[in-house]
C-alpha cells in the first residue's frame, strides 16, 4: 500500500470555560454567588479575598473595586459563547405564562449536571455532543429551552455550516433525557412530551394529548363545556378523567433540581432619591472584594516553567475576578434602566406602573434579551416601597380608550382597590369591575379581570358576599 500525507481542515464546536463561567456567574443570586466563589477561594491559591479597605489600598494585581463602574461599550460576554475564535449571541424567549401547577419534591443534584452526567454516557458523535450541551446551557431553572432554534441557527457564523435540522435532532436527543418534559420551549411541549412517554393503552391518552396541543388555552380559562364539546366526550366524569391525567403532569420538570435551601433575600442594589432623581447603586454588602495573592503570583513569576499548575490557577482567578466585576456592572446598568422607566411607581405605587419588557431594556443598554433575563432572575432592588425582584418591574401592556398602554400590574392594582372599597352586601362582579376599568379608560375583558383577580388569590363575588 502506497502511503502519503494529507492536510485536513475540520472545525470543532468548543464552549471555552471563560464564558461559561460568566453565563453561571451572571444568573446566580447574591447568596449562591458567594458560595461560588467561597468555593473558588478553597480551590485556588491565587485568588484571596480583601477584608478591608486598607487592604484594598495595598492591592497592586486587579483588585475589585467598590465602587460601580458603567459598562458602556463594554462587551456583553455574558451571551457569546466561542466556539473555536468565534462567538454567537442566545436569544431567550419572554415567556409571561403562569405556570400554577403544584411544586414537585427537589433533588440536592442540579438539573444541568443531571443532564451532563446523561450526555457524558450517550453515544454520539462529538459534534452532536456539543450541540446537546449548547442546548443544556440554554435551560432555564425549570427545565424550559429558552431560546429559539431557527435564532440560534441564524447567529451562528456560516462558515460553521450548522443546519436547523442539526439543532432540532439535538433538541430530540436532550427530550430523550431524565427528567421527562425538559427541554421543551413552551408548556404546551412539555406537558405534551410527558404524555407521549405514557403507555398507548393509557385511558384517554389521545384526548389529554389533544387538550395540550390545541386547547390548553381552554383548559386554562375554564371552558369546560366548550373543551367536552371539542372532544366528543359522552359525560362529565369522562372529562373529568381527561382533566386529571394532565393535571397530573409536571409543569416544571426541572425544578425538582432546584436546592431545597431556605432562600433569603439579599438586595443587589439600593434605589434612592437623590436631588429629585432615582438613583440606584449595588449594595456593597454583596460585592466580594477579591485579588491575586501576591506571594504566589511571585513565585509564579519566577520559576513559571515549573510551576504549570500555578499558571492555570492564575489565569481562573484573573477570569473570575473579571467575570464578577463585569457581573455587577451589568446588573447596575440593568437596575438603573429599570428604575428610569418606573419611576412613578417609585412616587405612586403599583397603579402608575407601565408596561415593560426586556427586549425594551435591551434595545437601551444594547445588551441581547438573554442577557436582560439572566439579570433579572434572582436579584433584588430595595426601594423606598419595599424589596423587589426584578421581573417584577416587567409586565404586560393592556390597551386604553385614548390608544396608549397601561400595565398589568397597574389594572391589578385598581382591581385591588375597587373590591377592598365595595359593598359586602353586594360586591362587585367580575363584568362591574371590567366596566368601572372601561369608565377610566382602560380596555379590560371580564376574563381578564377574573384571571388577575384569581391570580391576586381574590375569590369571585359570590364568596365575598356577606350578610
């Protein structure tokens, strides 16, 4: 056999470590984060902790500074993820549906490692197992794909060749994994991938598998008769049976992975007013205060060729010190654009609350969607008017007469008021409380106001009624 030399050229799907940790870094809450770099501090002889400000003084290796910093321009390395020399940006879908299901018991092991451990022992090949884990990085805490397929395809750089039919055989293998329902991108998907991982010969299989294809929506309202209509069902206890076999699924399969820790809450920032404008600022009580350790950095510095352990240690306590600080500068500017846009909340209260969403804060701060998610998970503003997350300043616009926006969270609160201001002995109904909202100027259908009044917990006006 005639033997010869080839040049090959292949491309290989990397997830550099770097970014990975400033993705983990940036949806961490304030506690788990500093469990993270607890642990950090364990690990890696290079990385102390300052414990005072003389000592920050004395720090001459990249301390991390007190006070905030403004990251315009800066890079948003939060959402690009290499792979190889190039980077692309995740999209996370805005998903305001109320998931009112029962919480499933927890597992002291988190879902993203569950799901590692499946990966690491399926057979596939290795560019399928990348795509697998871009995918599993992508989740969010209840098991949910939070971005789209068709956008990942479309920013990815084409010289990369990934084909949509690529990503959506990923997405296939990560449904085939424990627990049953993850990776789906809606709760119609995942309730749906539950029902399919039943027996065939289940009793009213197809009808249940129907419901959450085609009439979850339905089901949500309370349409009963209008759902036993759409399935032919003979009788009540039929639909009933129906009813209980979907109710019986699990809404959020991931968050049975979730730490069953008391969670306690820690404000990121402070919001004050300050010469008449709304100020926010980080709590510097969250703020670790890290360095390199100079003894060892000298050390390194002279016998570098003997020390390679060293070396990498240096490199991940230089990438955290960076991931934290760009973390918390990311948060202030996120914070800061919230407050601007919800400032009379701040001054009124809830009934001046105006529509907002993240694409709106992204387009401010140019930062992608994705990213405005992963801030506003699990941290915390503390204002004059109590502590909130920040997904509570996020809600959904409802029309009014003079062709303007109000928020849900506005309409909730005039709900509020006009029930806890009604007549016991003839409370209001659910269609007179949608025509006081109509004599202010706000477009709000009966179903609406019953579906904020029950999510305010507030029962009907037949249960409020009082001799």
């Amino acid at each position: 056999m005639k033997q010869s030399l080839q040049l090959k050229l292949h491309q290989q799907l990397t997830l550099t470590p770097q970014l990975q940790q400033s993705i983990r870094l940036l949806q961490l809450s304030s506690l788990e984060l500093e469990q993270e770099i607890g642990q950090m501090l364990q690990d890696n002889p290079l990385l102390e902790r300052l414990e005072d400000e003389t000592t920050a003084e004395n720090a001459t290796d990249e301390p991390l500074p007190v006070q905030p910093v403004a990251a315009a321009g800066a890079d948003d390395v939060y959402e690009e993820m290499a792979w190889g020399e190039r980077s692309y940006t995740l999209a996370a879908a805005d998903d305001d549906e109320e998931r009112e299901f029962q919480q499933p018991d927890r597992s002291s092991e988190g879902l993203r490692q569950h799901l590692l451990n499946q990966l690491s022992l399926s057979a596939m090949p290795e560019r399928e197992r990348r795509l697998v884990r871009l995918l599993i990085e992508s989740l969010d805490e209840d098991g949910y794909l939070t971005v789209a397929l068709d956008e990942i395809a479309q920013m990815l750089p084409r010289e990369w060749e990934v084909e949509p039919l690529e990503l959506q055989a990923a997405l296939k293998l990560l449904q085939s994994f424990d627990p049953v329902g993850v990776g789906a991108r809606d709760l119609s998907e995942c309730l749906w991938l539950q029902l399919n991982a039943l027996p065939p010969d289940t009793p009213f299989l197809a009808e249940a598998k129907a419901v959450v294809r085609q009439h979850l929506a339905l089901l949500a309202q309370r349409e009963y008769g209008k759902l036993r209509r759409l399935l032919a069902l003979e009788g009540e206890q039929q639909f009933n049976a129906v009813r209980r076999l979907i109710t019986s699924l699990d809404p959020r399969p991931g968050a049975r992975y979730a730490p069953a820790a008391a969670h306690y809450v820690v404000p990121d920032v402070i919001v004050k007013k300050v010469k008449g404008m709304w100020v926010a600022s980080l709590n510097p009580d969250v703020m670790p205060r890290l360095r390199i350790n100079q003894m060892y950095a000298d050390i390194l510095r002279q016998h570098r060729d003997a020390a390679p352990t060293l070396s990498s240690q240096l490199q991940e306590a230089r990438w955290l010190i960076r991931n934290v600080q760009q973390r918390f500068e990311t948060i202030l500017r996120v914070a800061q654009a919230i407050v601007d846009r919800q400032r009379h909340f701040l001054e009124h209260g809830e009934v001046a609350m105006r529509p907002l969403t993240l694409r709106e804060i992204g387009d401010v701060l140019d930062l992608h969607e994705s990213t405005i998610s992963r801030v506003t998970t699990q941290k915390y503003m503390m204002t004059p008017r109590g502590i909130y997350e920040f997904k509570y300043f996020f809600n959904s616009a409802l029309a009014t007469d003079s062709g303007g926006a109000a928020s849900s969270t506005a309409i909730k609160a005039l709900i509020r008021q006009f029930i806890e201001a009604e007549n016991r002995t003839c409370p209001l109904s659910d269609h007179a409380i949608s025509d006081l909202l109509r004599q202010q100027g706000f477009v709000v259908a009966r179903r609406t106001v019953a579906k904020y009044r029950e999510a305010m917990n507030i029962p009907p006006a037949s249960q409020r009624k009082s001799a």
